[in-house]
C-alpha cells in the first residue's frame, strides 16, 4: 500500500508524541539532518541481523540503508511500503553452496538468498560474477567461492571428470594455495573425507592437510574443511582450520570435540538440508509442494528436489546431526546457514528456508537461526556490508508477512525481496513457473511423431543413416561445451546378425573444458533438430553395439543437463537393451534427442551402432 508523505507524517503523529516535522528533503530534525531516500519502509518490525527493532522506518537510497528512524516524515517523493504487521530482514546468506549457472544465482534471490559462498566450483564462472556492480540485470545472488578445492586424486570433487588440480604431498601445499589466489578464490576449500557408507573416496593425508591450512593462513584466506567424520572434525580442527564444512553423519561429536571447536574458534556451515536428504529421503519433495514457495519453482528445479542420493542398503541417522548442531551452538560456536544446494534434494534458494526450520527443530530460538542465516555468515566470512540493516549496509533485504523470530515458517511468505535496494521482480518469475507447466502440459498432449509407432529408428540397410522418423543422426561432441572433442560418421558394409551396414562413429576425446568429454552420435527425435518429440509412450532403449575399449554412455537429452547410463561396449557385437525408466530426471514426453558417445579420458576412438530402435 503507498500513501503520500503528508499521509505518513499524519500516521506517525498519531501514534507518536509530538515528533519533529521535516519540511523537506534533508532538513534537520532534532539537530541532526536527515538524508535522502528513494524509498522507505514504515511502521515495519525489523530484526537487524540480531535482534528485533518494533516498528520503525527503514530509508533506502542508491542501494544503501541511510537511515532507520521510527520518526522522521519521509522525504518527498520516496516510495513508501507498508511495514505494518510485517518483518524487515537482512537478505538471507548461504555460507554453502554450489552454483553453476547464473540460472541459480537468480532463483537463490528470488527466495531471499541474496549472497552465496560458493564451496567448489569453475573459477571461471566465479570471476564472471565478482565483475558484476550492483543494480546490473537481472538481479540475482551475489557469489565469493573458492574455485577449486584441494583433494588429491581419486578425492572428493574429482568423482565430476574434467581437469581438476589435485595436491598430494605437504610440499606442494604452498603452490596450490598460490594458483588459487591467483585464480581469484576467496578462501581454500579443504576436503578431508573418505566418503559415507558405500560411497569411497581416497583422503588427503593429514601432513598435507595441515601444510594446506599452514598456507592459506599465509596468504590471508580463509580455511575450510570439508569433513564426513567425527575423527575427521577432530583432526581438522586440530590442524587449525577456520572452519568446517558439514556436521556429520558418521561418529558423535562429542564434548571434547565441541569445546575444542569453541576454543579454536571454528565455524561450521552445517548443511542440514543436504544431510536430512540423506536421511529422510522425499524431504525436498515435501518443500516443493509448500503453498508460500511452490508457486516461483519451475518444474526442472522441483523436481530436482525430489532426487536423492543412492546409498544402497546403507541407511544413516541424522539424530546426531540435529544433538551436534544444539550442542555446538550452546557452546558458542557459529553454525552459519547453509544448504549444499543443488545436491540431491535441496535448490538454491528454497532449501535455505528448509535450513532455518532444521536448525529451530534441533533447538536453537528462530532468532538464533536468522542470524545464522545472517549476520553470523556475514561476520565470519568477511563481508561487513551486509547481513544486517544498519546505516551504511547494502540494501540487501527481505520483508515477510508476520514474525518470524516467533514462527520461523514466516521466512516463506515473502512480502518482497530487495537486492541493492531494487525489487525483485518475484511475479515475473511466478508467470515464467506458470508458462512453463502450461508448455509442460501442452507437450504432454502432443501426438507422437510419425513413424515411431513400430519402435524402429534406424537399421542402416539402405546403406545412409535415415531414420524412420524425426530429424535423423548428427556427430555431437563437448565442442558446444568450448570442448575440442571430436567425431565424424559414417555408414560401413557388414553390421551386427548379418546385416548389410551399420553406422561408424570414428572420434577422439580430449581434455574436458568442462564437467565430463564426450563424443559420439546422436538421434533427434523432433521434426526439426532439437525440437521436442513425445515419446511418452515407450519404455526401453534397443541397439547392436561394439568398439574398442574404454568408457562409453547413452544419454538422453530433454533438458539441459542430459540424463546418463553406462554403455558396455567390446569388440564383439553385443544387443542392449535399457529400460527408459533408468535414465534419471528424463522427459520423455519432451524428448530432443539420443546420444550413443564415447566419454571420460583422452583416446580415439570407434564405435559403431546397428538396428536402434526406441519401444
């Protein structure tokens, strides 16, 4: 509701004795003269980062807070925002997560994420973000991360491909450290862990982890150790890191430890999302479906939240998890908010919401978990222009319905979001949520291409690789990745049960410019290349294949990240047949193609395909 300067000051007399009048813009009040502001927020409640200010105005202007006064009329001309029965907050901090498109930073800040540390990630990406000013558009998270993280080979975070460096020796500590300030990190990401339940990983050795923390104190970043273990916890606080990056599903925590974390002086960004998704599998399925959030998530994020991890038949317990979280914030030690997103289950954004409930049911007052998700991050990680609303600070913020240092749920009906003292256009992105399952329901009820009724797709007989229907094979490669992979096909005499041809992809692998190289061939189902086809109605993958040996996947492809199962592949002919169902987060209904391709490490390659057909 907006209402006119003179309305204001008529509001704020009435509910206030005799306070000053305020002719004009930056005329003193009492003495003291008042700023500018283009925008201000009244008779709102406001918890600054630590406690809660009962209504009062908050003035806004050219990205910054310039006042907090429960007084002064406004100046002319501001935009005024009814704080009535609302809460003002700082904007939300995610002192853990991964992104790695812009696509996340904008959905983060949609929910009230408006900064996020990013704990492993492309330092490429990362220096594209810091050179972004405030105000640039579209408004979305600001991003500090640590590049690459340092694990030695067959460590955590090499599991992904690509040309990730690794440290093995205390020796080579320093010059790590080095590259990554070179690189522009803003703090070192350790990992020290050895995995969870059948998950293994090989785990940096103890003299280097130390040399590690040893280094980066030299170079002023900060230390962060990724942990999976109590021991592991023991041992990385002992080393002298900064902080820890997970509680833990393996071990207790137990007193010691958490005084000796006390006395060190660590913080620990908990990630509850992630471990509860561990633990009590469908958790993010739940928080996709709340009323208050639901409405800005698009379906490929939704569903997202729906995956889990594949532990196998090893089921963990996060009551220690939630008995560690209590324990250690009792004893002052700083849990900083923190979600892990997009790992399975959790969303950039969304899950920091899920976060703030975990951390009040594992005991800690809703005000204690605001400013975990606020000021605690900001102090801890360097940033000493956000996380509260003081005079001074970036206009980083969120105005919610009710209050949520009572009924910490309140965080989930956001009002507004402010990013550098902009609105958020949150509508925009609720209509693009709605366009997108209006097109969702329209590909639904598209016939299925002419031809696929009798599930072949290619036999190659007539000596050309024609399909039966849809725009027929291309060689697709990492190149539209900025890869240099490569691939070339062709139809060849003699195929599999005696057939006349098949089809030949001959290519070579490369170094991975990004996450995985691939190179191999692929079938566009769609009338047009790239266009969606339904082929909702099939249930499983069929071809002839043989090759040489190495690492080979069939992928398909209805989104932007493509959807993989592992392909057997020797010199022999060999019929396979895939369920569609084991491909992961596919959309068949949507369905823009079918890679057979070579992958992982450097080699050349031949592999050839008979007989495809899609049931």
């Amino acid at each position: 509701m907006h209402r006119s300067a003179s309305s204001l000051a008529l509001l704020v007399l009435a509910c206030t004795p005799a306070p000053p009048q305020m002719p004009g813009t930056g005329q003193p009040i009492g003495g003291v003269a008042m700023p500018d502001a283009s925008l201000v927020i009244y008779d709102v409640r406001v918890f600054d980062g630590e406690q809660v200010l009962p209504r009062t105005n908050v003035w806004i202007h050219a990205g910054r807070i310039v006042a907090i006064d429960a007084t002064a009329a406004p100046p002319a001309g501001a935009e005024l925002i009814d704080g009535t029965g609302r809460t003002l907050l700082p904007g939300f901090i995610d002192a853990h997560a991964h992104a790695h498109s812009s696509a996340d930073l904008e959905q983060a800040v949609v929910y009230g994420v408006t900064c996020e540390f990013d704990m492993m990630g492309d330092p490429g990406f990362l220096a594209t973000r810091r050179q972004r000013k405030p105000g640039a558009k579209p408004l979305a998270a600001d991003l500090l991360g640590a590049g690459f993280a340092a694990t030695p080979a067959g460590g955590h975070g090499t599991e992904y491909g690509g040309n990730v460096p690794t440290v093995e020796l205390p020796q080579d500590a320093a010059a790590f450290v080095a590259a990554r300030v070179k690189e522009g990190s803003d703090y070192l990401k350790i990992v020290y862990d050895d995995g969870l339940g059948p998950i293994r990983f090989t785990r940096l050795n103890e003299a280097t982890l130390r040399a590690l923390v040893v280094a980066a104190k030299q170079q002023h970043l900060r230390s962060v150790v990724h942990v999976g273990s109590a021991d592991e916890v023991r041992t990385a606080i002992d080393a002298g890191a900064d902080g820890l990056a997970h509680l833990v599903l393996e071990g207790e925590i137990d007193a010691a430890t958490v005084a000796s974390a006390h006395k060190h002086g660590v913080f620990v960004t908990d990630t509850l999302p992630v471990l509860y998704g561990l633990c009590q599998p469908g958790r993010g399925a739940a928080l996709a479906t709340d009323p208050d959030l639901a409405p800005y998530l698009g379906p490929a994020v939704a569903r997202a939240l729906s995956r889990s991890f594949d532990l196998g038949d090893y089921v963990p317990s996060c009551a220690a998890v939630s008995r560690a979280a209590k324990q250690l914030h009792d004893a002052g030690v700083d849990l900083l908010a923190s979600t892990d997103a997009p790992n399975p289950g959790t969303a950039h954004g969304i899950s920091m919401h899920d976060e703030l409930s975990l951390l009040v049911d594992a005991g800690l007052t809703p005000s204690a978990a605001l400013s975990a998700a606020t000021a605690k991050p900001a102090s801890r990680l360097g940033l000493d222009d956000r996380g509260r609303i003081r005079v001074g600070a970036r206009a980083d913020l969120i105005l919610v319905a009710g209050d949520p240092t009572a009924e910490i749920l309140a965080t989930r009906d956001i009002v507004a979001v402010y990013k550098d003292g902009e609105l958020v256009p949150r509508e925009r992105t609720r209509e693009r949520v709605q366009q997108a399952y209006a097109e969702i329901e329209r590909l639904r009820s598209t016939p299925a291409p002419a031809g696929s009724e009798l599930g072949r797709v290619s036999d190659f007989e007539s000596g050309s690789s024609v399909s039966a229907y849809g725009s027929g094979w291309v060689a697709s490669t990492d190149a539209i990745a900025g890869g240099s992979s490569t691939a070339v096909l062709s139809v060849t005499k003699g195929g599999a049960a005696k057939s006349k041809h098949a089809l030949r992809i001959r290519g070579e692998l490369t170094k991975a410019a990004g996450a995985i190289a691939w190179s191999g061939a692929m079938f566009m189902p769609g009338a047009q290349p790239l266009a969606p086809a339904n082929l909702s109605r099939k249930t499983k993958l069929l071809a002839w294949v043989r090759g040489d040996p190495g690492r080979y996947q069939v992928m398909l492809m209805s989104g932007p990240m493509p959807a993989r199962v592992a392909l057997e592949v020797g010199k022999n002919w060999r019929r396979i047949e895939i369920p569609l169902d084991r491909f992961v987060d596919v959309d068949t209904w949507a369905l823009v193609g079918v890679l057979f391709a070579a992958v992982g490490e450097p080699r050349a390659f031949t592999l050839e395909l008979d007989d495809v057909r899609i049931e």
